[in-house]
C-alpha cells in the first residue's frame, strides 16, 4: 500500500547506533521508515519501538557492500511506498591498525561497507524512486573524513571519500532540488565506539577506561557524542528549514575538529 502524501526515509545501518537514533527521530518528525541492515534480529528491535510510535515501518537484511542486494532492497522500499524522500546512508564499520601490516582483505571490506555502499545504495534511490519525489540525501561520514586518524587509513580514506562524493553529487543534483550532505561525528558513544576503545587500549597498552579517558581529554566538551545528537542534526537537514543547505560536510563533535 502505498501513499504519495506520505514522507518516507530510507536508513541504511539501522539496526542499532546512529542509524536507530536517526530512525526514532525521524519517525517521531513523521516520516515512515524503511530499514536496512545485516543483521534481521537487530532491525526487528528498532522497528518494533518505530511501530509503537504509531509508524510504517519496513525492514530489509541486505549487505550494502552487493551492488544487487541493494538493488533488490530498493526496489522492495520503493514498491513497498511508493517513493523516498530522504535517503540516509548510515551503515559503517570501523577496523584498521598500522598500515604496514594491515590485511588487504580488511582494507577491501572497510571500503566496500563504508564508501562504495553510499555509491551503490545512492545510485539505486536515484533510478528507481519516481521523479521529483527524492528531496534529500545524506551520509555518515566523520571528522576523520576531513583530517587523518592514526592507525585508522582504511577508515579514515573511506570517510574522506564520502565527503568529496557528497560535495560533487551536490552540485549535479541542484538544479533537481535535491540536497546532498555529510554529517561528520566525532566520537559517539556507540557499540562500534566500544571497539575502537577496545584496538586502541591495545596499542597504547592501557586499560579499555584509561583509553576512553584519553579519548574524552581530546574533546573540547569533555565527553562523547549521543547517538541521539547527531540524530538531530540528520533531522534538521531532512527537513523543509535545511532546503538552502547543499554540498556540505557538518560536524557534531563537541568541538573537537573546528574544520
């Protein structure tokens, strides 16, 4: 069943971290929701809190890193709604270590999931939702998508790479009223977080606190990021106040990258 007048929002990644927040705040702005992610057991606990809000809500298991699992996901939203306003491109995984001995299959996967996912989930939306109807497109990156993150090269090219799609993809589908942006966190509190902790108290040789406090002293505003915060920022940008905004990169990161 589909409806026109309806506002949808695809997220990919949302299972659990910023893409759920995105997806509560964006259901609680009045949009439906279609859900992607890997794992069908954490996309059935995030729609299920979306349904009792009173929303549509639609999940897919897809790998974003198969150009054809996309394909067939988008097209199932699209069939499913008629249409999608706003795409979020969400899904990411962390990894790396020193680039001297890093595994090039590693390498591979953290560009496929992080980067080429934003290429091939854009392009399906971009051919497959009607003419007119797509208003917004937005992408996770980060703020080591505009500075260098030790021991992070795969990460952080990945999110370089996001950034400079964006910033082009902007300027081409202008003149089609559609705006394109990146949200760049900082550090958030999320289970990928808890990793990075985890591969950094490693290297350092410390303890997983000792290493979060490490992390905590670089942030101007002395803590991490709530999933929910930067939530908000998807939301404004996904809404009709952000229409004059398009091609940008924005940080939500408690100061600790003024770039």
């Amino acid at each position: 069943m589909t409806d026109q007048n309806r506002k949808v929002a695809l997220i990919t990644g949302a299972g659990r971290g910023i893409g759920k927040a995105a997806a509560v705040r964006l259901a609680k702005d009045g949009f439906s929701v279609a859900l992607l992610a890997r794992s069908k057991e954490q996309l059935e606990e995030t729609s299920a809190e979306l349904r009792a809000l009173g929303n549509r809500v639609m999940i897919g298991v897809c790998d974003v890193s198969s150009p054809q699992e996309v394909d067939a996901a988008v097209k199932a939203v699209v069939q499913e709604f008629g249409h999608i306003n706003v795409l979020l491109n969400n899904a990411g995984r962390g990894g790396g270590g020193a680039t001297a001995t890093m595994d090039d299959a590693l390498w591979r996967e953290i560009i496929d999931t992080n980067l080429n996912s934003v290429f091939y989930v854009t392009k399906s939306v971009l051919n497959n939702t009607p003419e007119g109807t797509l208003k917004t497109i937005l992408s996770v990156a980060s703020t080591g998508g505009k500075q260098g993150v030790i021991y992070a090269a795969a990460y952080s090219a990945s999110k370089h790479g996001i950034i400079g799609f964006t910033k082009s993809l902007a300027l081409e589908l202008a003149p089609k009223g559609i705006t394109v942006n990146a949200v760049c966190p900082g550090f958030v509190e999320t289970e990928l977080a808890e990793k990075a902790r985890g591969g950094y108290a490693k290297i350092w040789g410390v303890s997983v606190e000792d290493a979060k406090k490490r992390i905590e002293q670089r942030v101007p505003i002395g803590r991490y990021i709530d999933p929910s915060e930067v939530a908000a920022m998807v939301a404004y940008l996904a809404s009709d106040s952000a229409r004059g905004i398009t091609g940008q990169a924005l940080n939500v990161c408690g100061g600790l990258g003024n770039y």
